[in-house]
C-alpha cells in the first residue's frame, strides 16, 4: 500500500524537486499568514484583504499563456530558477520594510503583484517539468504526492508563521521565505534533465496559437478548463477569509486563525494522500465530479457553523475535497497533453486555475461588507454543488473521462 502512494518518490529527480519544492511552499506559507494577518490588522478591510489576493494572482491571469509559450521553448529548469530569486528577493524587501520602516498597504499589494508576475512564468514550467521526471502511468502519483508537498507546508508553515509572528515578529516570517527559496534553487540546479528545444523558425505568437488550437481540439479540454476556473472561483474563498472567519466569527485572534489554516491544510494532506493511494482508478472524471458535489456541501455547512469543533471539522473535510478535485482535474489535463504541448496546455489551464482565484477573492471581498461572509460562503457552496451537478449528469463529456 505504501509503495503505491509514494510510488513517484523512486525516481531520483521527482524527489529532489519535491523535497526543494516543499521547503519553499513553507516558507511561503509562514509569509501568507503574516502577511494576511497584518493586511487585516492594518486596513481593517475585508475587501483590501480579498484585493491582496487579487493583485497576487492576476498576473498569473494574464501572463501566463506567454509564461506556458516560454515553458515550451526554453530550458524550464533556468525559467524557474529566474522565477525562484524574484520571489525571494520580494520576501527580504518586505522584511526590510517591516524591520526598518512603518509599511503601508500599498508596499504589501505591490510586492503581492510582483510575486505573482514571477508566478506566471514559473508555474506553467514547474507543471511542465513534473511529467519529464516520472513514467506517465505514475503522472497521477506524482500530481498528488506535489499537492501533498503544497498542502503539507499548509499544515507546517501556518504552524511556524504564527509562532514566527507572534514571538519574533512579521519581519521573521519574511525573511525566513526568503531563505527557504534556497532550497529548492539548489533542487533545480541538481536535476539531470534534457531541455525542451524550440522549433526553429517559430515564433512567440504561433506558438500561442499552436497550444490555443491543440485545446480546441480536445473536445474533453475545454469542460475541464472551465471546472479549474469556476472550483477557484467559488472554493478558494473559503481558504482566503479565515482571517475573517476567525476575527468575526469567532471573534479570536491570530492564533485560531492558524489554527483553521493548518487543519485545511491537514485535511488536503488527507485528501492529496488518498488520490496518491487511489488515482489510478477508472472514472476518474465521475469521482471527481462527485467530489466537487460534497465540496459544495462543506462549504455551505462550514459557513452556517457557529460552533469552533464543528466548523474545524468541517473545514478537514472540505480542504481534502478540494486538493482530490484539484489534483485529479490537473492530472487530466497533464495526460491529455503530449510533452511538446504541456508548458502551452498548462498555461492555459493555469489562466482558468489561478485566473479563478483573484476574480473570486475580489468579488467575495466586495459582497461581505453587503450580505455577510456567512452568507457569500453558502451561496458559494451551493453554486459548486450545483456546478458539479450539472457535469455529472447533463454535460457528460468529463464525467466519461
């Protein structure tokens, strides 16, 4: 059982980017707790809260068909590295100012964009990289074993950073994602692996269009494209206002803050463990549907609990549902694509995946002021039900995946 969930682990490069990778992402997690926190704590705005996320994910919205045309024509492990220092050089500025200087809001959103901007390039050639490590029947072992890399720092990060910012302060919590960019720069230089070469002659704009064609004709990749931007839109939310959850809801600090990041987080190891286990199974395109359809039912039980247990509880269940249907959707779409294909594929998959994150953080941000986080959190559980529903049963194409 064991060798079937960590099967992607035997392969020498799959492990040193894993190990690189998940050194980062908790580096960069004990930044989004401070970070988000002290957004909250300085403007005392839901809605520069959701704006923060926004301007951190809109360049990934925008640039990221250009970063997947990259991703395809140059050596993807040189574009991450480059994407790796600009983020790190972001996260000691922003400990600089804090350490230094009274920071503003506008320092912290402007760095959040620039981050982002990094992300567009790098995301597309990580995903890209990931099928070169591995034999394609253990893709789906290895999405899942990164979800659980991702969502593992979910769990420890939070768990640092709140200790960080509430012992050493915010500064700390910077500095400390800046290093941690370290490791996975010295995992990247360490892999042994062939560059992608471009076709000669060929330029950015045809290359657009070549990966943009390829989609359109993939009759099953348009639906799963638009479930990666509208499960954004309408889950991550949920993940976004915990700070919120716990401040007016709860009406507690910093610390049950925390604690709701690291058990969404502990839930999505759960679930990212459970597609490792279990990924290779058929109708992948049915379970994942049905998943999205209980993910919908957390969310909205989550946003009527007035009860901590409960709502924690809640909160496990829905963070697995959302990184199963996040991980499987991915390796869908990573199996349709051919290697020549998949830096063009992705980036597009990645302007629906990441494009559904800001617009949703936004408009949640800019409708909590009106009718309440309680009551936006529902509607948007409801709606992914619904959503899976209608996949499921009247548009069957993903379901028969």
């Amino acid at each position: 059982m064991l060798n079937r969930v960590f099967k992607a682990f035997e392969y020498r490069e799959f492990r040193l980017l894993w190990i690189g990778a998940c050194t980062s992402s908790i580096g960069t997690w004990m930044q989004t707790v401070a970070q988000s926190w002290l957004v909250l704590q300085i403007s005392n705005s839901a809605f520069l809260l959701g704006l923060d996320s926004f301007l951190g994910q809109i360049p990934i919205f925008l640039f990221s068909l250009l970063g997947g045309v990259i991703a395809d024509r140059f050596d993807r492990r040189k574009l991450l590295i480059g994407s790796q220092l600009v983020q790190m050089s972001c996260a000691f500025l922003l400990a600089s100012l804090f350490a230094f200087s009274k920071v503003a809001v506008w320092e912290i959103l402007s760095l959040s964009f620039v981050v982002g901007l990094a992300q567009a390039f790098g995301g597309p050639a990580y995903q890209a990289l990931i099928p070169t490590l591995v034999q394609p029947k253990d893709l789906p072992n290895a999405i899942a074993l990164n979800s659980i890399q991702f969502n593992l720092a979910r769990v420890i990060g939070p768990m640092l950073g709140g200790l960080a910012l509430t012992g050493l302060g915010a500064a700390w919590c910077f500095s400390l994602n800046g290093f941690s960019f370290v490791a996975v720069i010295i995992s990247l230089l360490l892999l042994q692996i062939r560059p992608i070469l471009a076709k000669p002659g060929v330029s950015l704009l045809s290359s657009m269009k070549e990966g943009i064609g390829f989609i359109r004709g993939k009759e099953e990749m348009l639906p799963l494209i638009v479930l990666a931007f509208l499960m954004t839109l309408l889950g991550v939310p949920l993940i976004v206002f915990l700070p919120v959850v716990a401040r007016d809801i709860f009406h507690m600090g910093s610390s049950i803050y925390t604690l709701l990041l690291c058990t969404s987080g502990a839930g999505a190891v759960a679930g990212a463990l459970l597609v490792a286990a279990f990924g290779h199974i058929p109708n992948k395109g049915q379970a994942t549907l049905m998943t999205l359809v209980a993910l919908g039912a957390l969310i909205a039980a989550f946003a009527l609990s007035q009860s901590l247990i409960l709502s924690c509880i809640l909160l496990f269940l829905a963070g697995a549902a959302l990184v199963a249907v996040f991980s499987m959707i991915s390796s869908l779409v990573l199996l349709i694509a051919p290697d020549e294909m998949r830096g063009r594929v992705m980036s597009v998959y990645n302007v629906a995946f990441r494009g559904g994150m800001p617009i949703g953080a936004l408009i949640t941000g800019a409708l909590v002021p009106v009718f309440t986080l309680p009551v936006v959190l529902a509607v948007n559980g409801v709606l992914l039900s619904c959503l899976g529903l209608y996949f499921l049963l009247i548009h069957g194409r993903v379901a028969r995946l």
